[in-house]
C-alpha cells in the first residue's frame, strides 16, 4: 500500500527488500536500534523516520508528509538538537511538528559509580521506582517516533560550521548537517575534589542506583536536590547529617530556606554549618560499607570527624559543554561555569545555535521551564511566533518533607530590583486543620508575599512552606501572570478547610478579634494565642484578612492595651472593653491570634 502512495504521488523510491539480502538480519537490528520500530515496511523520508505503514498513511493526510518530500535543501536536517533533556525533546518535537526534518543525539556517559539509565533494584520501593524511570524513556522515543523525529543514541561533536559528528556506543562515527542547533545537554553531578570522593562517595543520580538501603547519610551540599535527598532518606527512618559549607539555597529567599531547616530538624535531620569535607576514607567494605568523613570548618582551622554509611554528595552540576566541540564554531561558554550565554531567544553568540535547559546561564534549572523553553523556540524558529519564555514567574517547588513552594523574586532579589522602600512585604502563620488535631507545631506553616508598592501592590514574589505547598503554587503562579494584586488576594474566597485559603489571606474561627487602632497590642501574658491565620489582630495585617504587613508590623507602637479582666467577647466577636494598666508588646514571629479563655 505504501508502494502505491509514493507512486500516486510521483515519488521515486528505493527498496530494500531485508529478506532478499544476505545481511537482512543485522539490518533489522541496526533500524531497530535507531527507530524503535522491529515491524516493516519501515519507512525514511529524506533521512527522516517516518514509521510503518499506518503512521505514513497519517503523515499523508494529515500533509506532514507532503512537506518531507519538498527538495533536499543544503543540509541534512533543519534542527539538530544536542541532549535528550526534557527542553531539547521538546524543541525537536514541536519542531517536527511544524513540519521540520530534526534529529535528536543523545548518548548518556556513565558517571564513576557506573550509572547510565538505572538498572539496579533497591527492593520493592527502588524497584517500581527503576519501572517508571524506563516506561518514562519509552514513552519518550515513542513521543519522538509518532512525530517522525530521527533518534540517535550518540554523542554529538561539532567539526565544522553546520557539521557534527555522532559518535555511537561501539565508536561508529556519522555525520550530520543542519541549518539549526540546539544544545540541550543538561548537567551531571559534580565531586569535591578531593581523597576519595569519587571512589566512595554517591551522588544524587546514583541515590535510586543502589543495591542496598544507604544507611547512617551524610549529605554534602545545600541545594534544594541535597535537602530533597536529606529528606526523603530521613522520611525513611535513617540518621541523616547535611553538611553545609555557606548558605542554604543559594537563590532563594533566605527567610524561606531558614524554615524549611527548621522543619527537617523537627524531624530529625542534623545540620553541620560552615563546614566542608576534606577527606573520605574507607573503614569497612559491605553494603553499605563503613566510611570516615574528615572535615574543615569553612571559617577556621577546625577539624572534626563523622563515621557513615554512605556520602552523597549533592554540592552542584556540571553544564556538559566540553568536549561537543563547541570552541570550533566560535559559540563563547563562561569558562568557570561552563554554561552558554543567550540573549532572550535562547540564541548563543553564533546565530544558527541556541541552547535550552540547565546549560543556560542565568536561567531558573527547572525541568517545566526547559520545557516551556524548549517549545517556544521551536515555534520562534519555524512557527513565526514570537512569545518569550518568562523565567521569572516561573513557579518552582523544593520537595522537603514539608513542601516550600515559590514564585516570582525572593526578598533578596526583589530589594535589589525594587529597593526596599518600594515594597511591602506581607507574612502569615497558619495551622492545618489534620495537624490541629495531630497536635503538630502551630508555628511551622508559614507563607509571604513580597509587593510593589507603586504598582498597585502588585504581588511580585509568592512563598508558602506547608503541605501540599506545591498544588498551592501552581494555582497562584497563573494568577500572577495575570497580574496579581493585594487586593485581589483579599477579595478572593477561600476554601475551607485548606491551606490555600490562608494565602488568599481568609481568616476564619469561631471568634474573629476586630479591635479599634489604637488598640495595637495585648499583654502576652493575658491572652491566649493560635497562629496567624487562624484569627489574625489588625495590628499585625494593613487588611482585615490574615496577612501581616511586616513594616508596619514593626512600626507598631502599643499606644493602649487592653486588660482581658475588663474586656468581653460580644456575639458578633468584636473585643471591647477599657483601658488596663499593663502594655504588651510582641514580635512579629510570635503566635498573634487572640481566641477567648473557655
């Protein structure tokens, strides 16, 4: 059938009849390996797979095909994408899609603890978790087959302009010609440096490796990966130690990061400040083994010791730039970080390569930003689009035990852009229902919102710490595309009971205190207090909902105070009463709510 349509179409063909040549059997096996498809006919377009019958069939129709069949132009593919991260495969699958020849090189190094694509069991947990990992890549090159992309399990080099060499697993070398590149090689874990890191110590991409449960884990690094790890591991029961040579995650807002420590030490995991290892040595073999870990203070001369089972070092990735022959062409690469620079098309400093993903300097390293990157630079290139990826209301979650969630600048970051004076920066505890009755920390849960003063309180920077912070995240990352304010948090209806309705500042409760200004404080000792959102005071929020404007938090002065002898609690939960004696006052990290005695 695919012989008549190629010659109701006027198309000259060549047929390779596999079960009339004497080598029809290793040829099988070589295009199966390349396309993933072990039934004929198997069918290439201009060096492109297009598939078997059936898929021909619906390139035909749905005029894919037509566009394949239009004269070679002067290379061999329109896109040639470098790395099989997620933001390359989804450059070269939209791409393919707008009609385009593209291929895909993609060939995984092992690291020094010999992982490629994971392979081994660690019982039944590790198991499932090796089963999804590779029904994920099958789903991948399959993704990749059905949009008639070329996937090539090799390592791509440049030789030349518009030149590349693929170079497979056996040492068989091809080469490619393409009028585009993409460079979307992602990261691989980086070592100390140091005695006996790479022969004894794991890192983060070995962790689901292991044959046998790590152990007594110390981890080395504050990323939000090391923490993930540090909590993970100590969810499972296992003594866990993060040692953290300076700032625990570096580029998010510091306040945030601080809480979300806190929380992994109420469960157990111990923190090691301003040290780093020196020296790793084996005490005993097994699975795991016993290992000594010598470390240096980051601030002075001193030295201390730890005995574990396991190190896993999750200290930062290397951008895998070297050795694809980039410095040939003239594409300039920060040689500290070895990232590419771009400007805001993802275009690197020569005009027909871009690059997408984790190799990008400057860019948030995040799995949906690659993604969304990648897409849109194909529809630039060959849709005639011209959307921009956003990086900055990009919406990111770290996964701790309890969930930080973010979106848009830190406070840090927001100062520098802003300055201080131009912002307001609203905070809030609150309580889970499930943990009121677990009798859980009231005041763990916390979130804030970072807003601009002079554009109508814009809400620039979103943070939550609790649970579920990532589902709370996704919603409110849409809202402030769309131009989120104070205001509309406010007015906006909370679902009760979740979390979320705290971020949408909605206070709820039996009893809601409403006092006069000036009453700006109680005596601490008079009163009894739940967290913010629960029932949140005036004096701590500009709104009468639950968040707390932290300057004027701490511009409040305790003008009057109000002695609870002499007060009462009226039906409609407004707080009156006479001046008493005694003046309170409170910090703005204290529980702040006021609920009646009885």
């Amino acid at each position: 059938m695919v012989k008549e349509l190629f010659s109701s179409l006027g198309v000259d063909c060549n047929i390779l009849e596999l079960d009339q040549v004497d080598d029809g059997a290793s040829v099988q096996e070589v295009l199966s390996e390349i396309t993933n498809q072990r039934t004929v006919p198997n069918i290439f377009v201009n060096k492109v797979h297009v598939g078997g019958c059936d898929r021909t069939f619906q390139a035909h129709q749905s005029g894919l095909l037509q566009k394949l069949l239009q004269e070679d132009p002067a290379y061999d593919y329109d896109l040639i994408v470098i790395g099989g991260g997620s933001g390359g495969l989804s450059c070269a699958q939209e791409a393919a899609a707008l009609g385009r020849r593209v291929m895909v090189l993609d060939l995984v190094v092992p690291s020094p603890q010999g992982t490629s694509w994971v392979k081994h069991n660690w019982e039944t947990m590790t198991e499932a978790i090796q089963k999804h990992v590779g029904s994920l890549n099958w789903s991948y090159r399959r993704a990749l087959r059905e949009k008639a992309v070329a996937y090539v399990n090799s390592y791509g080099e440049f030789v030349e302009h518009h030149k590349i060499k693929a170079t497979d697993g056996k040492g068989q070398e091809t080469y490619y010609t393409a009028a585009k590149f993409v460079i979307a090689t992602g990261e691989r874990p980086r070592y100390l440096g140091i005695q006996g890191d790479k022969e004894y110590c794991i890192t983060s991409d070995d962790l689901f490796s292991l044959p046998y449960c790590p152990g007594a884990t110390l981890v080395v690094g504050a990323s939000s990966v090391a923490l993930e790890c540090a909590g993970f591991l100590a969810g499972l029961g296992l003594e866990v130690t993060v040692m953290v040579r300076s700032q625990l995650l570096r580029g998010f807002d510091q306040e945030m990061a601080e809480k979300v420590a806190a929380s992994m030490q109420q469960l157990g995991v111990r923190f090691l400040r301003k040290f780093v290892p020196v020296e790793v040595q084996q005490l005993e073999k097994g699975s795991p083994g016993k290992l000594k870990v010598v470390a240096k203070s980051a601030e002075g001369t001193e030295m201390i010791e730890g005995l574990y089972n396991t190190v896993l070092l999750a200290i930062g990735r290397d951008s895998r730039t070297k050795n694809i022959g980039l410095e040939k062409i003239g594409v300039k690469v920060n040689e500290k970080t070895g990232k590419i620079p771009v400007n805001d098309v993802e275009q690197s400093s020569v005009p027909y390569v871009y690059a997408v993903g984790d190799v990008v300097e400057g860019k948030p390293e995040l799995t949906p930003v690659a993604v969304q990157a990648g897409r849109l630079l194909a529809r630039r290139l060959f849709g005639g689009r011209l959307e921009k990826c956003d990086y900055i209301n990009a919406p990111t979650v770290v996964f701790t035990p309890l969930e930080y969630g973010c979106c848009g600048y830190a406070e840090e970051k927001a100062v520098e852009v802003y300055r201080k004076e131009n912002l307001e920066v609203y905070h809030t505890l609150f309580w889970p229902l499930e943990w009121t009755v677990a009798c859980r920390d009231s005041n763990t849960c916390y979130a804030k919102i970072i807003c601009s003063k002079f554009d109508n309180d814009r809400v620039i920077g979103f943070h939550v710490l609790g649970p579920k912070a990532g589902e709370i995240t996704q919603g409110f990352a849409a809202a402030m595309k769309c131009g989120l304010t104070k205001q509309l948090l406010d007015d906006t209806i909370g679902i009760h009971p979740t979390c979320a309705q705290d971020d949408v500042g909605v206070t709820f409760g039996t009893w809601f205190l409403r006092a006069e200004l000036q009453y700006r404080q109680l005596s601490v000792d008079s009163c009894r207090f739940l967290p913010v959102g629960r029932c949140s005071p005036p004096w701590r929020s500009r709104s009468p909902r639950g968040w707390t404007s932290r300057r004027r938090a701490a511009e409040a002065k305790p003008l009057l105070s109000l002695s609870l002898s002499r007060c009462r609690f009226c039906e409609d939960g407004v707080l009156s009463g006479k001046p008493g004696d005694s003046v309170g006052a409170r910090r703005r990290d204290s529980s702040s709510a006021v609920h009646p005695p009885g």
